[in-house]
C-alpha cells in the first residue's frame, strides 16, 4: 500500500516565552515576561506612563537614578521582572478587578510598551495556585 501523506500546518502560533508577556493584578504588580523585558533592552527600572484618553498604559525604559523611575525587579525562575505599580493604580483611578493580561501588549517607535486597558483580558494563568493563593472550587468539601 502506497502512503498518502498530509502535512499538519502549524499555523502562525509562537511559543508562550517567546512573545510579550505582560500582567497587572490588583495589587499594582505589572510582571514582564523574559522575552518582552528583552526586546526592551533589559533595563533597571521604568518611567509609569498613562494616557487616561485612550486608557493605556506606558512602561519607558530608563535608569535607576532617574526622579519616578519604578525598579525592575526579578520575578520568578525565567528572567522575568516585576514592577510595583501600586501608585499608578490609585493616582489615575485604575481598577483591575483580577489578573490581567495584555494580549496586544506592543513597543512603539519611541521604547515604551504600550497596554492597552481596554483590550486587556483576565489571565488563563490568574487563580492557578501558584504561591498558594488558587481559587478554592465550589465543590471541594
């Protein structure tokens, strides 16, 4: 018997580490994936942008010594990093109900990588349990 081969395309899906990976939970914690904070040129710390008309947010890259600059900070096992944004949420009245994560998270032409609220949706990864602190089920007894 002769075989009939057919080729599975895989479509234009990335890998998960290799794309820009950006969250913000109600705390104010904005974590950058390795692959993002990579393309941004790996810096110290950041300025906190935020255009109320179009509800974005802006990380600009720039040094720690700099008057606002938030630090970078590690974040888990993956070259990730952290900034703590707390402040940003409550100067400009932002409400993030749950883990949100910005799948059209983009760097214009200037550095700054732009998350735009409006198209921001809750985290697949928000609730797993990670640290201890999952969302319990309805039905465990």
């Amino acid at each position: 018997m002769r075989p009939n081969w057919s080729v599975c395309s895989r479509g234009d899906i990335t890998g998960q580490w290799s794309t820009i990976y950006v969250t913000v939970n109600r705390k104010g914690h904005i974590v950058i994936g390795k692959a993002a904070y990579q393309k941004m040129g790996e810096p110290k710390a950041f300025l906190l942008l935020f255009d109320s008309v179009n509800n974005r947010i802006g990380l600009k890259p720039t040094g720690l010594g700099i008057k606002n600059a938030f630090p970078a900070a590690k974040s888990g096992r993956h070259g990730g990093r952290m900034i703590r944004a707390y402040r940003l949420l409550t100067e400009f009245g932002i409400v993030v109900k749950e883990t949100l994560q910005f799948m059209d998270a983009e760097i214009d032409q200037d550095g700054v990588m732009i998350l735009d609220l409006r198209s921001a949706r809750v985290s697949p990864r928000a609730g797993m349990g990670l640290r201890g602190g999952g969302k319990q089920r309805s039905d465990a007894s």
